[in-house]
C-alpha cells in the first residue's frame, strides 16, 4: 500500500532548517520569515529540497507551507567568475 502525503493540519505546521524541526504559520511564507524562524542568518541562501533535490529560493521569494519541507541554509557564494 503506497503511503499518501497530507498535509499537516492546524494553524501551525512543522518545517526542519538545517535538520532541527521549527514550528511556522500555514500558508504563504516570505524567504526572510523562514530565515527567521529557522535561525538562519539574514546573508546565506536558503534552498528547499523539493523531491530529493535542493532547490534555491531567492531571497525575495516565497514558499507556501503546508508541513513537512525541507530546508538548508549555507553561505551564500561570493566568487567571482
């Protein structure tokens, strides 16, 4: 029998930043509000592993929480090419 996600449900959900489970708000969720919740620096990258691949999210972005993701923050990359 093959597992379903759901959706968690209340008002508050569970996220994991950098491997420590954080509590957020449900819903629409700015990059610098899952920094914050997640004590991530306001300067590194945040990227969310969506299907088992980290995906960068760009610091004026957005994500919608329902539960469940997944996120990794790391400095952002100051080289120059």
């Amino acid at each position: 029998m093959e597992k379903k996600e759901h959706p968690q449900t209340g008002e508050f959900v569970s996220i994991t930043v950098n491997g420590v489970p954080k509590q957020i708000h449900r819903g629409h969720q700015t990059v610098s509000e899952i920094k914050t919740v997640g004590g991530v620096s306001p300067t590194d990258d945040l990227e969310q592993v969506i299907n088992g691949v980290l995906t960068p999210i760009a610091d004026n972005g957005a994500v919608t929480i329902k539960g469940g993701e997944i996120f990794v923050s790391h400095p952002k990359d100051s080289s120059a090419s």
